[in-house]
C-alpha cells in the first residue's frame, strides 16, 4: 500500500446532500472502482437505489468521468490544495441500453389511429 502522503481523500455527495466517504485511495485507483465502493456503500434508506455499479455517473469539477480514468488523473484542478478532501457528486442514471429496450416494448404496441373530423 502506499504510504498515508500520496493518498488522496474523496468524499461523494449524493443527490439529497448526504454524504459516503471520505475515503483514501491511492492515484492509480480507477473511476469504476470508486464506482464499485459507491455502490457497496449506497445506503439502502434512499428513494433512488442505483441496481448496478454502472448506473452511477461521477461528477468531478463539471466534468463526468470515465470508468478508465485514474483519481489521479480526476483530481485537478483542486487537487493541489494540501490535504484537502475532494468532492464528488454521484449521480444515477440508469444505461442507455435499459432505456432503449423500455422504448421499443412501447412502440411494438401496436397503435390505432382515430380521425375525428366533422366536416359541416
């Protein structure tokens, strides 16, 4: 493990304002692995409950991060302050691929189209 120093502390705040972290991790650690703490740590009282690790976006200084970007990678601008704890908004989003098949199930319906004009 590294040694305490090159540790950088993350908290994550959630879409109500409550918090999971702060937590240490090393540089090299990964986005989806943060993404994996996330969801292992996701209180279970919350109304929104994310059903994988994907479904959650981590949002860092306005940006979205990528699963294959490293902390290290996310951590600046606001990186360079000593010792300060980085927040991260976590946001779920459920995957596109979800959202599409749910689309297709409603236009598979089939639709009957009803004219109602009156001509006098």
């Amino acid at each position: 493990m590294p040694p305490e120093e090159d540790l950088i502390e993350l908290k994550f705040r959630l879409y109500d304002g409550t918090d999971i972290g702060p937590f240490h991790y090393p540089p090299s650690s990964t986005v989806a692995s943060l993404k994996d703490r996330i969801f292992s740590d996701w209180p279970k009282d919350k109304k929104i409950i994310p059903r994988t690790a994907n479904d959650i976006k981590l949002i860092n200084a306005g940006k979205i991060l990528e699963n294959s970007k490293t902390v290290g990678q996310c951590q600046a601008p606001f990186g360079e302050l000593p010792k300060a704890v980085i927040t991260m908004h976590v946001v779920v989003q459920p995957s596109l691929a979800k959202s599409k098949t749910a689309e297709k199930k409603v236009d598979e319906i089939p639709r009957k189209h009803i004219c109602s004009c009156a001509i006098l």
